[in-house]
C-alpha cells in the first residue's frame, strides 16, 4: 500500500511538472531536472521498501532460513544504488552450527 501512495505522489508530481510547461512556469530543462529527481526519488523508496520487504519475509518464514537465527536487529543500514544512498531497516543472523 505505500508504495502505491509514493507512486502516485511521484505521478502527480511529474503531472504537475507537465502543467508548468504548458504555462511557461518552467522550461524544458528545468521539467528534465524535476523529472531526475522525481524518478531517483521514487527508485531509492522502492528499493528501501523492497528490501524491507524481504527482512520482514525471512523473519516471518524461519523455514526459508533454515539453521540461521536472528542475532540482532532491526537496524538501520545505507546502500549506495544507482539512485544514490537507500537507508533501511534489517535484521542480521547468524548460523548455529
């Protein structure tokens, strides 16, 4: 569910962009910027809410991480991804054996 808000607050932000264009708010290459940000934005959202999404799985389904328990967590953590630094939460394991 929130990924579909972010996706259309990102749509509505693009729709707004557009509208300024036609009225001559804006040019081109300032839409182009809005866009870079928008989209980089909405990649770095989608890849927290993604990996996110998979901690939250493997703690919830002990039988895909068989031998392998929870050590500590969750903590925040920082990637860099091709859209520039993601900031998530996750959990760390460790093996018994």
């Amino acid at each position: 569910m929130e990924l579909i808000q972010q996706l259309a607050a990102a749509f509505l932000q693009v729709f707004e962009g557009i509208c300024d264009l036609r009225e001559g708010q804006i040019g081109a290459r300032e839409l182009e910027e809005r866009l870079w940000d928008i989209i980089m934005g909405l990649g770095q959202d989608v890849e927290q809410i993604a990996l996110e999404e998979q901690d939250k799985y493997l703690l919830e389904h002990p039988e895909k991480r068989q031998g392998w328990s929870v050590q500590r967590g969750p903590e925040e953590k920082t990637i860099m991804s091709l859209f520039g630094p993601v900031t998530y939460q996750r959990r760390y394991y460790y093996n018994k054996e």
